[in-house]
C-alpha cells in the first residue's frame, strides 16, 4: 500500500505526441525519462491539446513539435499557464523553417521567439562538428552557477537542490559548461529573462540560447506561478548528451525550478548587459547564385542592337603575331623552327604475357562440421573417469563437478529426475543402488543338494545336513536324522554353488 500512495503523490510530466515530436518518451529522451522516473511519474498525450488534458500533468514537455497548432490549442496553452502550470518547450536550428511549426506565435505573447538560425563553433573543441558547440561561460543567472554545487541525499541518491542563497562575498561563483547540439538562438524581451547565452567564442556571440518567463500573479487555488522555459535545442537532454559537460546539472536545475523543489533569483547580479543585438547578414552563397544585370540605369535602346555588344573586350586575330616575332631581336634569342617531340604513351596495363601454367583454381572450403573427441564419446568408463581424476586437481574446489562427470559417465543422469541432478542426488543413486544389491537374498524356501548334504539358506547361517534316499529304505529300520547345524559363510556358499552349477 505504501508504493501505490507514493506512486500517486508523485508529480507528473506530460510529454506531448500530437504535433509528430522529434523527441518524446520512446525516441531521443530514453535516458531523460529513466532518469526523471526516479522521482516523477512519466506520461504522454496522444490526444487534442485541451485545457482539460492537461489537469493531469504537472509539468508538459513540447520537444521539437513539427507541425502546426491551433488557435484553440494555444488558448488552452496560455490558459494552463495563466492557472499555474508549467511548460518546457525545446526546439532545433532551423525553428520554424525546417520544422514547419509556429510555436513563435505562441511565445512572442511571453516576449521569447526562437530565431531562424544555428550557433556554431569558431574554434574547434573537444567535439568535432561545428554545430556541436562547447559553451564555458555562457551563464547569464549567478543564481544557476551558485545551485550547481548540492549535497547527494543519501535516502533516494538525487540531487537536493537548496533553497537558500548564500551571499557572502567569500562565495566562490563556478561556471556551468555545457554542450549546445544543433541549436539555435532566441530573442528574449521583458517580461522573460535569458538564462544562458553563446557566449564569446561561439558566433553568433552573446546570444540568448535559453530563457524563462515567471507569472507575476499567484493562483488562489494551489498558490503557483504559472512558468514557461524554452530552449533553442532539443539536442540538449538527448540520449547522446545528456551525460555530456555539465547537461545533466541544467536539466536538474530546470526541472526542479519548474517544481518549485529550489528557488532561482532571477533578477539580481544578471549579466544581461554582454548580450549583443541580433544582426542578420546576407547570405552570400544565395547572392553568389543569383543572374546579375549587365545594364545600370534607365537608358534609350539604339534601333541597332548590335550597337549593345562590345566587341572590343574580347577578338581573335593574328594582329599581335609581328610584335612576338620582333621579340626574338630584342631578347636576343635565336629563332629557330619548332622540332617534334617525340610522345612518350604511359602504358596503363602491363603488357600481355600468355599463361605457361594452368591457372590454380580456388577450391572449395572442407564442410562445417562438428568436431568431437573419439576418447570422450568411445573410451571405457574406466579410462574416462581416469581422465576426469587427472583433470580435476583443486580439491574441495572440483568435488561437485567431479561427482556430475562421473554421474553421466556411468549413466547415472537418465535415470535422475529433472530438477534432481546434482551431487547429492547422485550420491544418494549410488549408495541406494549399494543398499538395494546388498539386501538381495535367495529364498528361505529353497534347498539345494551338493555333493551329499542339503543346503538350506536361512537369515542368520547356513544349516547342511546329509542327504538320505528314503525311498530306498521302505522296508528297511527307521532312521531318525539330526540336523547338524554347520556355519558356513555366506560368500564361500554362493560361489561353491556357482562351481557345482558349472561343472
């Protein structure tokens, strides 16, 4: 009962599905939700988006959404925050262009757009592609830095991020890197807040990569601020990044912001002020591919349009020919005829030699077979158990494998229920096989005749007395005959009676 009132008090994540996402619970954020599961429950909407719909999530997750809301969708959308709820929206480089989607319409209410470009990397670092950008001092909230160090609870061994800020002037500030794949920028006005930039070594420099806008009312029911983040690439907390730098701290930060699990000051010691204005630049490649006109202005068209052409920028003639031959004087070179050169062909294959030997064909490759030991299957029991004795050397170590190999080599295994093949099932097998051939014996009621005596075979001794043909004795005196108790042993009997059988 406890797991399911703890599985009930968890806060819930909503990840949406409807607008075909880039990333979601079972593409791209595996490793997200594994290590969001810890501590929240996880579920996703494959539904309208509808103010109603999202009564049963805490936190919903918009992750590289691809195609178009509504007007009614982004009503509800501005209504849940509006009431408290919390959203996280991630998208790609390229934004509205490569995805085909108009979040922009919704976020520039709250003062954010995502811009239609990619941050690159000037310099090469630790990671190869340009798009696979390291950013070491782009954090624009002190407050993030200073939640970056928190104690480890040792109950659920999560990060406990602290509410309290600490002040003092010997606080030493940390930076937070991270890695920022395949992103793009934001335009961040009041009432949002730019939480990270570029920084100075990615272009464009000092841009906003990810802001947050905070309700500056309290519901009455719940007693929340509505809170959106967006974030310019989707990449961040994927599965191939999420390890990376310092990206698992940010999503902790973020996620526990959004749960009001730690308090970020987002108005004091910011350092807005590195940011740069965006400026876009013409796209050279596209200009480069455009037909540029060869007339400027606006000029009368001559009834002759040959007169257009310019036939002196370009001629063939062998006006210039003289000069060259006067150069030969002044250079004091002789002139002489032109010889032939010989050509030298470059032979791309080597010459044809016939063959003197048959060609040697490849032949086939022998069979896949089995390969097996003729002296494990066909030896002797004997010489195998030998062979099992000389390889078993540890000790106590080997006892219980010996006891198995010898089971199957004496056939003990087939006879051995399943589930009941171990050592002491073979053991017990053996000593019961022992007990059952020891406690065969011949029937008390037989007799046998040998040499002269009777032989009669009782549970304690053997008793032998003479044997006497009474039928030949009819009308003779009566003979009273005394049994004679005579103890012979039990093994010395049996093989007498073996011999006499024999012979």
């Amino acid at each position: 009962m406890s797991n399911v009132s703890n599985e009930n008090n968890k806060k819930t994540i909503m990840f949406n599905l409807t607008k075909r996402e880039t990333h979601h619970t079972t593409n791209g954020y595996k490793k997200l939700v594994r290590k969001l599961r810890t501590n929240y429950q996880i579920i996703s909407n494959k539904e309208e988006i509808s103010k109603e719909k999202f009564q049963d999530a805490d936190v919903i997750v918009f992750a590289g959404s691809r195609g178009l809301f509504t007007k009614t969708e982004f009503e509800s959308m501005k209504l849940w925050l509006n009431s408290g709820g919390r959203i996280i929206i991630l998208s790609g480089d390229g934004s509205e262009t490569s995805n085909e989607c108009n979040i922009n319409y919704f976020l520039e209410e709250y003062g954010i757009s995502i811009n239609n470009d990619s941050v690159l990397r000037s310099v090469f670092h630790k990671y190869l592609h340009p798009k696979e950008v390291f950013i070491a001092d782009g954090v624009l909230v002190p407050d993030l830095a200073r939640k970056k160090a928190n104690n480890i609870n040792s109950n659920n061994k999560r990060p406990v991020l602290s509410k309290s800020l600490d002040n003092s002037k010997n606080n030493v500030i940390d930076k937070i890197t991270i890695v920022y794949p395949y992103g793009s920028t934001l335009e961040v006005q009041r009432p949002s807040r730019p939480l990270f930039s570029t920084g100075i070594v990615a272009y464009p420099l000092n841009r906003p990569i990810i802001a947050a806008w905070e309700s500056d009312t309290v519901q009455e029911v719940g007693g929340r601020r509505g809170r959106l983040v967006v974030i310019g690439s989707v990449d961040l907390f994927g599965d191939d990044w999420l390890d990376k730098e310092e990206n698992t701290r940010v999503c902790d930060i973020l996620f526990g912001w959004l749960f009001n699990e730690i308090d970020l000051d987002l108005t004091s010691d910011r350092q807005d002020s590195e940011l740069v204005e965006f400026t876009p630049i013409p796209n050279i490649e596209a200009i480069g591919s455009t037909i540029k006109p060869c007339l400027q202005g606006i000029e009368e068209i001559p009834k002759d349009f040959t007169k257009l052409f310019d036939t002196t920028m370009f001629k063939f003639d062998v006006d210039v020919i003289p000069k060259v031959v006067e150069s030969y004087e002044t250079l004091g070179v002789s002139h002489d005829q032109l010889t032939l050169i010989p050509p030298q062909f470059e032979c791309p294959l080597p010459k044809f030699i016939p063959a003197v030997f048959p060609p040697s064909m490849r032949d086939l490759p022998p069979p896949s077979l089995d390969q097996f030991d003729l002296d494990d299957n066909f030896a002797r029991e004997d010489i195998r158990l030998a062979q099992l004795t000389n390889k078993c050397t540890l000790g106590e170590e080997d006892l219980e494998y010996y006891i198995g190999e010898a089971g199957e080599i004496l056939g003990i295994m087939k006879d051995l229920s399943y589930g009941e093949k171990g050592a002491k099932n073979i053991l017990f097998h053996i000593f019961k096989s022992i007990v059952d051939y020891k406690k065969t014996e011949i029937d008390n009621d037989d007799v046998y005749q040998v040499k002269g005596y009777e032989y009669q075979e009782s549970s304690e001794y053997t008793i032998a007395t003479p044997a006497i043909n009474y039928n030949s004795m009819v009308d003779g005196p009566t003979i009273e005959a005394t049994n004679l108790p005579i103890h012979l042993p039990k093994v010395d009997y049996i093989s007498n009676k073996s011999r006499e059988d024999k012979k």
